[in-house]
C-alpha cells in the first residue's frame, strides 16, 4: 500500500533507481537480451505502465463503486455488511489520494512529463464532472496542489487557467 505520507520519499527512491537502471546500463545485463521485449525493458517504462495501470483501475474502480444501504439485506448482517464495504471505499479513497500524491511527487522529480500530467488532470476533471462526488475532486485538488508550482509555467497558462475554470465551475455544482 502507498501512504500519501510516504509519497515523496518513494517517488525520490523511484527516480533514483530509474536513474541508475536506465536502458544503457540494462543493455550489458544477459538477461536482458533474451528477447526484444525484455531489450526495451527499463524501469522507468515499468513504473510507468504500473502508474497508468494503477490510474486506469482507480478510474473504473470510481465507476463501480456507487454503495447504497439499500443495496443490502435488512437487518444486523446487512448491516454489518454496508458497514464494512462502507470501510473499504473510504480506504480506497485514501489509497487513490496517495497514490496521486506519488503520481505528482515522481512528476516534480521529472520521472514523468507534463503531458502525463495534463492528462491526468484532464481525467479527473472529466470524473469529477461526470460525477460529482468527493473522491475525484479531492484527488484533483490534492494532484494540482502537489504539482502546481512546478506545472504552471508560461507554457501552460491557458490549460492551468481551463482547469481553474472548470474546478470553480464544480465548486457550484449544486450535486455536491
């Protein structure tokens, strides 16, 4: 599990290991010969695709999980059922904050690029939209708030200032 209170930590020992393992030092390991696949293989390429991965189910995981207490039995057990799926959405929650904080932390040690990032953020508020629940926008506040001195650049101005725009239009979003 990643701990959001851990995420700079990780993302610095990520960048670090993506840094010394990098595809010209992978080139003189045998192992990594055995085949084309394995040829392309560095870590920074399977950080990446365990990121987008991670990213893709925790949007189809936000799809899924609608949990209504009529959706159990009546009763003690249906109770303590609701309760106990009640439990896990709020630590998946908490796993999905931290796991965009890392997302933002390997950003800001350039182990990810800004177009990585814009779709990330593009995503959420595309979830957030769509629902608009807490989750989402949560993970969308804690990823601009993580990554926004470093992604607000002249460059970027006019997508920074959409994204504002469509945060402060979900701020009155009478849903939430």
């Amino acid at each position: 599990r990643l701990q959001s209170d851990f995420a700079e930590l990780f993302a610095e020992f990520c960048s670090r290991v993506s840094a010394k393992y990098d595809e010209e030092y992978l080139s003189t390991l045998d192992a990594f010969q055995e085949s084309e696949h394995t040829k392309k293989m560095t870590f920074k390429r399977l950080l990446l695709t365990q990121c987008q991965m991670q990213f893709e189910a925790g949007k189809k995981q936000e799809q899924e999980k609608e949990i209504k207490r009529e959706d159990f039995p009546d009763g003690r057990e249906g109770q303590d059922a609701f309760e106990i799926a009640e439990k896990k959405a709020w630590r998946d929650s908490k796993k999905a904050i931290g796991f965009i904080i890392f997302i933002g932390e390997l950003y800001k040690k350039s182990v990810l690029t800004d177009v990585i990032m814009h779709t990330c953020i593009a995503n959420l508020i595309k979830v957030a939209e769509a629902k608009a629940e807490q989750e989402p926008i949560e993970c969308l506040c804690k990823l601009i708030s993580t990554i926004g001195s470093t992604i607000d650049t002249k460059k970027s101005e006019k997508r920074m200032r959409s994204y504002f725009q469509k945060i402060e239009k979900l701020s009155s979003d009478a849903r939430l």
